[in-house]
C-alpha cells in the first residue's frame, strides 16, 4: 500500500509556529531540494500566506506563487481555500470567486483544498466547478468536529456528495488537532467504504494527539498525510514528515519521500528556527503539547482566545463559567464546527453571556447574521427562542448567501483604474483592500526610484 505526503512547511507550518513571516527570499535556496523529496504536494498558499505578504512582507503572494512554481516544476503546489470566502470569512460574488480559481490555477496552483466552515457544501460548490474547469485538483473538504449532529454516517455522506460534485479527493482537516487516533481510524474507514477517490488527512500535534492519529488513518486507508518537515514540525504545527517516513517505510508502506533529501531540508531549516527563537517570532509555548483542548472540547486556539479576552476584562474568575456556557451557546447554534469565524464568534457569545449575567442580552452583529443565515446551514438546529429573539416572526434566510451577491470585478477593477497592474492585482484588493493598497503604493515608490536610479545610470 502507497502512502503519500503533502509538505506543509510553506504555508500552514510557518502559519501555526511563527505567523506566516518567513520572506521568499529566505526559503528560495530550499525550493529544489523541496521539488525533488517526492512529496504528493507542496502546500504553499493560501489562509494566511496571502495577507502576511502583503501586510508585512511587502510581496506580491501571486508572484511568490510564481516563482515557487518556476523553482518546483515536478511537485505539485497546493493551496488551501475557503470556498465562497476564498481567503476571508465575507462572502464573495459568484464572478470572484471563479476568477480567483482561475488565475490560482493559471499561476501555478495544482491542488485546491476547498472547505467550508459550516461544512454547507453549496459554499464550495463554485470554487469546486471552477477549479475543475482550469484543470486542477479539487479537494474537498470535510471539517472536523464533534457533536451529536456530527454523526459518521453524516460524514460519510458528505464524503459522497463530494465525490458526486466531482473532486478527485476527499480532505479530512482536523483544524485544531482533536481528532483521535479511535475517531480517525473509524472515519477513515466509514469515507473509504463510501466513495471510491483517495482520502487526505490533515491534522495538527496540538495535543499530542497527531501522530497515533495520523497512524491509525493510514491503517485505515488513508492515501495522503500532511505532515512538516521535523524542525517545524510538532505543537500547533503538524506531526514530523520524518518522523512518518520512518515508521510508516518500517511498516512496509511504499512511501516516495526521500529520508536523504529530507535530512537537506531539515538541515536548511534548523538555522531559521534557531533564528526566531531568538528572536521570539518562535515562542516555545506553542511547541509543546497542550492537551486543555481535549477536556474541555474546544481548540486551544480559542481557549487561548478566551483566556486573553477575560484577562483583558479582569474577569478571568469568570474562565470556568465561560468554559461551561461555550458548548451551550454551541448547541444553542446547532453545532457549528469551532473553526474561525465561528469559534470566535461562540467564545465572543459565551463570554457576554457570563459577563452580561443574562444570556442573550447582549448578541453579537455576527451571530445576529448567522442566525439569519447568512453564513450557511446550521450543521444541527438553531434554538428557536434564540431564532425569535433574533429574527421575531421573520424566516431565516435559506438561500446560498453568494445567490444574493451582484457580479463584482469589473466595478472594482474600473475603480482602482491604474492602480492595480494586472488582473491578480485587482483580486489581492478584493481579498485584503487596505493591505494591497499599501502594497501597491510602495511598489510604485519603488518602482520610480529604480526608475530615477537607471536614468542616472545612462
Ligand atoms: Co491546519
């Protein structure tokens, strides 16, 4: 049996340990090495990777895109994508959103994970078309998470209708790395017995749990891991790609990964860690294994978030009754997975909740325009007196939100008029206007002066 391993280190690796602030410049001399390791893919764009290069980097994430193909020609690059949020967490026109695919795929993008928070598969189901007319892998996504609604039966037809839609994987992503080895292996098993395409698994070592669980999905038939290589491996990132080669080869799987190519990489890599450690960019908190998350059955990251708001209020005596009000706010929701923005949203609720000493006295525009529906299906049922609180005798909106949406890129492109050079300009201000107008800016200051310094050459 095949196992396959999509490297993480370019996006969500760098993502979880130091906030996406690794320059092209400091990993381009690794790129051969990463193109010849015999990985299924390379993840290297998307969430966050877009918005750290233009907020901070001062890059331009499609010409970064580009020149990783160019130095990665034989790996397929991977993407990750919020369905009809693309990057964010706003809903965008049907015309975006195809665009956007489309000149993902046209500057070097081969696989797009496609996701959705609430899991409402009429939110991927452009992107996912879109993606297979540019000639792209779609991947489609099922996100994780417990509840009484959340049943394997319930993923598993999910799985299907995925299949049914077209995409030539099925992605488990386990966002906050709480999916046990017991609860991966049997859905894997539950995916593979429905639909008949490769299963990907993603997860995060968060606590601990990572690797046993990734095993135990292999075991039951999983095609692809995600995993990082070791010295960005591990806490909030993803189990060790090394690490997996070893025992799964030992196990006798057939795994591509060159252990030789992958020791280079590491050893290119060491050197950088060590540097933000020093400079704290890397804080070793985040490396170690936090397992509050499985008690309280929430992802650490919100239980950090949580903690920070009650401590920013002086309120943190209040933590133990927020951490009993936070699954009752969730059920009152009908069980939305705890992925952003939801996870913010019920820990924002829960904690005005406590605070206000009154439930619901209190309730945020997000939830307002969740219980609306203009996130999505509820995965379960929303509480009805929470539902006539919001709404009075109005219905929730049933529809797909993007159906209400005007077709959007032609105004905004005839908007920023010369201010966007290019297609992919105007759609990095769809996705981040202040952040690719500030961008932009600086790209022309630098480009006049490279401008002012080549006349002066002549
Ligand atoms: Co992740």
């Amino acid at each position: 049996m095949k196992v396959q391993f999509t490297e993480t280190i370019l996006r969500d690796a760098q993502q979880s340990l130091i906030a996406t602030r690794m320059p092209f410049e400091t990993f381009k001399p690794v790129l051969e090495k990463l193109n010849k390791a015999g990985y299924y893919s390379l993840e290297c764009w998307g969430g966050a990777t877009f918005d750290s290069c233009l907020r901070y980097l001062s890059e331009d994430p499609w010409e970064r895109l580009r020149k990783i193909k160019e130095a990665c020609p034989d790996t397929k690059l991977q993407m990750l994508l919020r369905g009809q949020n693309l990057l964010g967490y706003k809903h965008y026109p049907d015309d975006v959103v195809r665009l956007f695919v489309r000149k993902s795929v046209e500057n070097g993008i081969d696989v797009i994970r496609i996701f959705d928070a609430l899991n409402d598969l009429r939110n991927i189901q452009v992107a996912v078309d879109e993606t297979l007319k540019a000639g792209a892998i779609a991947s489609g996504t099922i996100c994780y998470t417990t509840s009484p609604v959340h049943t394997l039966e319930k993923f598993a037809k999910m799985a299907k209708e995925l299949e049914n839609m077209g995409v030539q994987t099925i992605c488990i992503k386990d966002m906050a790395g709480v999916m046990s080895p017991k609860e991966a292996y049997d859905l894997v098993k539950a995916i593979k017995a429905e639909v008949s395409i490769p299963v990907v698994v993603h997860t995060h070592s968060t606590t601990g749990l990572g690797f046993m669980t990734l095993l135990k999905c292999v075991e039951a038939g999983a095609d692809v891991i995600d995993s990082a290589i070791s010295c960005f491996s591990g806490g909030t990132s993803q189990p060790a790609t090394e690490t997996l080669v070893y025992t799964l080869k030992q196990y006798g799987y057939e795994v591509d990964v060159d252990e030789n190519i992958c020791k280079e990489i590491n050893d290119f890599f060491k050197p950088i860690r060590a540097k933000a450690l020093d400079s704290g960019l890397l804080n070793p908190v985040v490396m170690g294994t936090q397992t509050d998350a499985l008690i309280y059955q929430i992802p650490g990251g919100m239980l950090s978030n949580l903690v920070a708001q009650l401590t920013a209020q002086k309120k943190l005596d209040k933590l133990d009754e927020v951490l009993l009000e936070t699954p009752r706010v969730r059920e009152d929701l009908g069980y939305p997975p705890l992925v952003t923005p939801m996870s913010q949203m019920v820990g924002v609720q829960a904690t005005a909740n406590v605070l206000a000493g009154e439930r619901y006295k209190n309730i945020s525009k997000e939830v307002k325009s969740y219980i609306k529906g203009e996130y999505g299906q509820a995965p379960g049922k929303v509480s009805e007196d929470l539902q006539k609180l919001v709404l009075g005798d109005e219905a929730p909106f049933t529809g797909r939100f993007a159906d209400t949406l005007e077709p959007s890129f032609e105004a905004t492109k005839a908007e920023l008029g010369s201010k966007a050079k290019s297609d992919e300009d105007v759609l990095s201000y769809i996705a981040f206007p202040m952040q690719a107008e500030a961008y932009f800016a600086k790209r022309d200051e630098k480009e006049r002066n490279t401008f002012k310094y080549t006349i002066r050459e002549v």
